[in-house]
C-alpha cells in the first residue's frame, strides 16, 4: 500500500519495527538496529542478559542476548531497567528458546534514557489493575493490554473510514460546537467565553448570552446528524466521525463524557437500506480487525475473553437477525422469562431485554426495527401505521445496543406534526429547508466507536478503550 | 478496494452512481437508473428536455435527455426545476453533444421532491457570491464549488490517514476536552456545566469549579501534542486528527474558532526526520488529490486559480528547500526589500517575510529551522548554541505557514529550567514523568487541515472549505 518513495524513510533511516524483524521479512544474519523500550530483563548466571525489547509497532517484544563481554554491560546494560530506552544493534538470528522464531544477538547496547528510581517506577514488570492504570493514563500505552487496545483502535477505525471511503462516502466534519440543542438528547456541556466572575447581564437580570463568542448560549455536539442529513441531501453518501459529548453524571461501564461516534447518512435509502449498511459496516470492520491484529486479538482471547475470536468470527459471517419491535414484545411475553422490568408493547427495551434477545434467543446480533413513534425522536419516519416509526436498534451480545438509526422523515407536512408533537415548532427553519427543496427519502445510523472498541476487544470498561477518558470529576491529562 | 460481498448493495440496490455512468465502466446500451437532484433542466422548442442529474459523486452531472410523449412529462418533468430530485431510467447512450460522451435516453421519469416556491428557492440556478452561501451553509454543498470542496476534502483527509497507518502509525484520540491549558497558546473556550444564573461560590466568593462536572475548571483542547507524545513513547509513531479550538476574535479569511489538526509525533527522530515526515506527508497527499480529484482540480483551476495544479504537481514533485532561521535572516535583510515590520535576529517572522521567502525567494515550499529560544513554547529542543530550539516551520507560497513543529526536549534538567522560565514550574508532572522514564529523542507537528485544505484547492476563505464553520458569532446549523 505505500506508494510514494518518502514514505520508506520512517522504517529505513529512523529504526526497524519490532513487527518488521519479527514478521520474517528480514533474513537471518542480517546486521539489524532496533529502538525500544525494554520490557524485561533477565540476566543469566552464564554472563548473557536477554532483554526483551518493545517498540508498539506490535504485541510482541523482540529478544536479545546481550553478552557481558560488551565494554558497557556493567555501566549501562545493567541499568537497563523495565522501561528504559535502549537501542540494540546485532545479527537476526534463529531463536534458541521457545516463543519468537527470531531473536537479536546483541553486538552494541545504547542506553538512551534510564528509569529514575527504577523501583518506584509506576507501572513496572508486574500486573496491574485496569483502575490502577487509569490513574497512569499517560504511561499505561506501554502495558500489554493498552498498547493492544490502541493498535486495535487504530485498525477499526481506518477500517471504518476505508469502507466509507472506498464506497464513495464523503467525510463530513460536522461542527462540535453548535448553538442548537436539536434532539435534546441529555445535558449538554455549555461553551463560553464569558468571564464567570463578571457576567454581562441583560436588563431582566439574565445572564446576556449576546456577548459571548458566539453571540447566543452554545454548547458541544450531541450527534452530527442533522448537519450530516444536509450533506446527504447533496452528496447521496455521506458520513461523520468525531468526538460526541454527554454532560450525564454516569459512573458506568459504558458512559464517557466524551466519546468517538460514527454517523453515516444515506439518500435514496430506506430503514432496510440503512440495516444493510449497518451491518455491512460492522462486519467489514470486525473482519478487518480479525485479518489485521491477530497477536492483539489472541491476548484478549487469552486474558480477557475466552470466546471473544469466536464471536467476533461468527458476527463477520453470519448475517444479522432482524425482528420488528411487536414481533420483539411478543416473543419477550412468550419468553417465560421474568425480568425485572416489566413487559409491554410501547416500553423502551430494557438492557435486560436487549440482552436476552440477542444473547438467548437470537445467539448473535440482531436488528429490531419500528419502535413506537413515542419513545422515539422527532425526525424519524412515521410507519404507515400511523403508531411506529422506521428506527432500528443493533444489539450485540455482550454489549447490547451498539447501533441506533432510522429512516428520515422527508415529508415536510409529517415532520412539521411531529415538530410540533415535540414542542419544535418555529425551530430549525434550515432543517426544514431539506424537505421544502429537493427532498427524498434518507436514513442513518450512529454507532458509539469507544463502544464497539469494547465489543472487539472484550475490554470490559469503555475508560480502557480511549486514551485520555473523560467523565464526572476527571478530565486529567 | 471493495472487499466484502455486502459492500455491493448500495451501489447496486440504491443506485447507479453518476460517477460510474460517466466512467466508462457501463455499456452503452445498458438499461441505467440514476437517482439525485436536477441541477439544470432546458425545454427545446422540439418537445424535448434535456435534464442534468447530480448526485455528489463527482464534478459533472450527467445529460438524461427527456421526450415530451412521456405520461407524466406535463404534470411532473415541467415541476422539476433545479434542486428538484428524480429518478430517472432509460437507456446509456452516446452523447450527441459536447460535453459528456454519454447520456441518458429517458424512458421513465420520477419526481421526488420538488422544491416547493422554486422562485425563492435559495441556490437556484445563478452564481452565488461565498459570502451569499455562508448564510445557507446547510444547501451550499448543492452548488459546484462547494461540493468539489466537500469532495477533496474527503481524499486528502483519507490520504492523511492512510499515509500514517500504512507506516505503522497509530491513530490516537487525545482529548478534546482538558483541565490543562498546558501552552497557553491563545484564548480557551470554557466548558462547564454550572448553572450560570446560580453559581456555585467558595468561601472567598471565587466561582467554585469543583462543583462543575470535570470537579475542576474545563477547557476545550488547543492542542493534542503532549498528549500525543505519551503514546510516542510507547507506541513509537502516532498521530491526532481531531478538532481543535481558539477563542481568538480574529475576523480574517484564515482563522477558525474550530478547526481539524493533523498532529504526528515520532520517536527515536530529531528535527531533520520531523521535516522529512512533514515534506513526505504534504508531497504524499497532494500528489493522492492529484490523482484521485482531476475533475474537481479542474474546476478550481479554471474557477479560481489558474496556477493550482501548476503548483500542486510542484509541491508534489520537488523537494522543499530548508534554511535555518538565521541564515533566513540575513537572506530576508540583503534583500533589499522594504517590509513593513524590521528584520532582525530574534523576532517572530511575519506573514510579509514568510511569504517572501517562499514565494519570490525560493518559489516554492521552504521548511525554516532552528528559531530563537525566547519566541517558542517551552517544550522545544534546546541547541547546543543555547540560543535556538529545534523548531520548524513549513512555508508555502500563497498561505504562508502551513505546519509548525519541532524536536521535543527529551531531557529532564534542560526541560524543568525551560519550564522555569515560562513560569510553569510544579505544573505537568505527568508530562515530566514521561523524560523520567525512559526518554527518548522525538519529534513531531501541526497540520492544520483546513488551511491545507484552502491551499489544496486554492479557496481564498477558510470559512470555505469547512462545512458548517465556527467564528465570532457565528454556531449556527
């Protein structure tokens, strides 16, 4: 894939990856140069150190056998500690003990910069609790299972783009402060430039938003849809990909403050359509992961989630149940299972429900679409029988909704009822332009990406699949 | 690209792209359909109308010629009037004119959605000044200028991104939303939850942030940089691209109050390898829109600079010079040119001497190096001269500077008597944390997008190439 001969100076002049030398393309006895970071040390009684050397580019370290007869072993490869920098220079070699194929006899070590007081060093050899690391957000990419989680963030997310891209979606970057609260979907963060301990007042008494940068109260985004149905109605295909923000005092699992979200936005497209495309996004993105981070993905399978390769290869092949929402209510009713909330046509599922359908009935991801228009949002398209509106939730086991969309209302006459259902009317006049020139049927999604990272990885909190988490009381680093 | 067999649909089931009509992939004589929006309609006195149909997927729309003898040719072909949308079917034929090589025999025609008053319709069928389309920013993408903006957008965007991963980099999501204002570069947008009509005071009347969601005041990021170079020194290569924000009032043609920034960051390099990843980025993803938006370059070539793709290939093809800063001053001072601000050694060169210098001195994109300590941020290289910083600029002509960047200081004492001067001892332990652990030289910049963006096209306003832009009072959309 690299075309443009500028491109080979990173792995040429500045080091060779740890997944170049271990990936076999190197021969055997080559004189090789690696950078890194030493992951461990071993020194033998014989006079012969192995220190294992990391350098992110992939799960493993590449070993090498430093022998004591180097000028510097006492000086500097002894200070070598977990974590110090070191350049390491030698001969590819066949591995002598279990595990690599290669491994690096060691003719020159550089000790680039030490561990200051090796023993109190935060995050050195030995586990750590997932909390713990929180704390040391700025280091924990050198762990094992971070370092993972963001080479498996990398892939899904050029995944996610690639497959857009290469459809003939074009990126839209919706803007993240905006001055309408569309969907009011939760409390919003306010952005200001006003000086809190002066602040301009009006003749009322009010706090005078008129003087603020933006010249009325603004706030962060909650979704770039409707920006993005703009788009769509130019562009057929387009979608969004950036940070979303809810000001929810949530201390879960699953809730961030901040957080990355995908908004594709189709026209010409029903909600059958916009299911397709959900589930051709997500399935092409999870085989993406599966073909391109093998070792990272065999970790979680092994430390994390028993059967999370299994799940994910049979979400890559298998299409996706759909289930309309009555059809949902009747078999929940019918289930025999007692759940906590109870069931009845027009709730909003439950996580419990959720659950049960894609995890005991259907064993896999599933659609539910058509929900009742009532605990739906305004802009979704009234169904024929008056009563549900095309949405559509995609569950997945382990995780429950990861996905939420619908079918657009495009007839100005429905939406302006529906507007005004919803106490909207005489809002969003430019919204209402897209149905009065040149409207046509279109629909969407959002899938939470911080969410679908955790499905993929098995990571069982969100706070572990983005760099720098932010939610209530912690927006540190 | 398209690898997965459920890619296909929406090609296939939503609708033929006018891109692939008029690619040549199709035969003639095949029984098309095309679905999208009536750019411009003429009725020949020979009782035929000659209909061109967008869709956003490329520059041209395509000719669907349209026989008065069908059905509905009163009722509904006369209502399709531009920025109405239709479906039309028939046969790919030839094309009798200039322009296209083939265009649509229409034998069926369906109008979607007509624009309702097409007398006041807001983008009918004239040219528009920018400043007239700001106003409709969520209809401007209809237009030719801006949907080709929308278009290339989209490619370099990709390219960016697919430059980096393909070389190993991963992509990290810093956050957008900080308790740190860690450069002070600029004025920062507060982001808060508080009830400004009632806020919380301490003891000493002061506004009480540790009520506030973050439990401490909040700001949205300036820069993701110290962030980034966490991850640099475990993962190696990384890069941001996210949003970014200045508070700054500035009312000109290049300033954002929210803007998309491209922010690498490498280890194990120094300044020459930071510049040589800036040229080969640049040179990369000039030479993918090259490739991959001839029709559109074509347009802005003709439409608005007549030097674009004379320029572009320039860019993409010849290395860019590099003068460090102080030999830029004796070249700026025997220039015998009068500038409005004096030169010499130890100012900040302003945008009169950048242009200079890359426009008539080197006629082309120069990379200045090595500037005075006193006049950049305190995480920049110190030189042995202890007067210079490894830092760097990237001039082009016509935009003056492009990217900023620079050699990190990778040294604790160097670093902490930095920091001393700046006023920020005790301050970002974290970020000292990462020099205490085993440090490594590394590098990186600043990209910012969009001015790349108004270079790449040659837009003179960056309000422009940004789909709903935010500047002083102005969130609206």
């Amino acid at each position: 894939m690299v075309t443009i001969e500028t491109l080979i100076f990173l792995e040429s002049r500045i080091m060779t990856s740890v997944k170049t030398l271990l990936g076999g393309s190197v021969a055997v006895g080559s004189t090789v140069e690696v950078k890194g970071w030493v992951r461990t040390r071993r020194d033998s009684k014989a006079g012969i150190s192995f220190v294992a050397v990391h350098d992110g580019s992939c799960f493993d370290p590449i070993q090498a056998v430093v022998p004591n007869t180097l000028n510097n072993y006492e000086t500097d490869v002894m200070r070598a500690t977990t974590g110090a920098s070191v350049v390491i220079r030698g001969e590819l070699v066949a591995s002598q003990g279990q595990g690599q194929s290669v491994e690096i006899q060691a003719s020159e070590v550089e000790l680039v910069g030490e561990v200051i007081d090796a023993e109190t060093y935060p995050i050195a050899k030995k586990r750590h609790s997932f909390e713990y690391l929180r704390g040391v957000a700025h280091l924990r990419p050198r762990t094992n299972s971070i370092g993972a989680v963001t080479r498996v963030r990398t892939v899904l997310q050029n995944s996610i783009h690639n497959f857009f891209v290469n459809d003939g979606f074009q990126w839209i970057n919706t803007p993240i402060i905006t001055a309408s609260d569309c969907e009011g979907a939760g409390e919003l963060f306010r952005v200001s430039t006003l000086d809190m301990a002066n602040l301009p007042r009006t003749d009322k008494g009010d706090v005078n938003f008129s003087e603020d940068f933006f010249g009325k109260e603004s706030f962060l985004t909650v979704s770039g849809q409707l920006n993005a149905e703009a788009y769509a109605l130019a562009m057929s295909k387009v979608y969004t990909f950036g940070p979303t923000f809810r000001a929810e005092n949530s201390h879960t699992t699953r809730h961030l403050a901040e957080f990355w979200m995908v908004e594709p936005e189709i026209a010409f497209a029903d909600l059958n359509d916009d299911a397709n495309l959900a589930e051709g996004m997500l399935r092409y993105a999870v085989k993406e992961v599966l073909n391109k981070c093998e070792d990272d993905l065999g970790f979680f399978n092994k430390m994390v989630d028993k059967t999370l390769i299994e799940r994910l290869t049979n979400v890559s092949e298998t299409p996706f149940a759909r289930i309309p929402y009555t059809d949902a209510i009747d078999i929940l009713l019918k289930s025999g299972k007692k759940f906590e909330f109870p069931v009845q046509w027009g709730i909003d599922l439950q996580s419990e429900h959720e659950r049960w359908l894609c995890e005991e009935y259907v064993k896999g991801p599933v659609v539910i679409t058509d929900y009742p228009k009532d605990i739906k949002a305004f802009y979704m398209r009234l169904n024929d029988d008056g009563k549900t509106v095309a949405a559509m939730d995609v569950l997945a086991p382990g995780i429950g909704e990861i996905i939420g969309g619908a079918q657009r209302e495009e007839r100005l006459d429905v939406l302006d009822a529906r507007m005004a259902e919803s106490g909207l009317s005489g809002q969003l006049e430019w919204y209402r332009d897209l149905r009065k020139y040149g409207t046509v049927p279109h629909a969407g999604f959002g899938l939470g990406f911080d969410r679908f990272l955790n499905y993929v990885t098995g990571m069982e909190n969100i706070r572990d699949v983005i760099p720098f988490p932010r939610v209530p009381n912690q927006a540190d680093f």
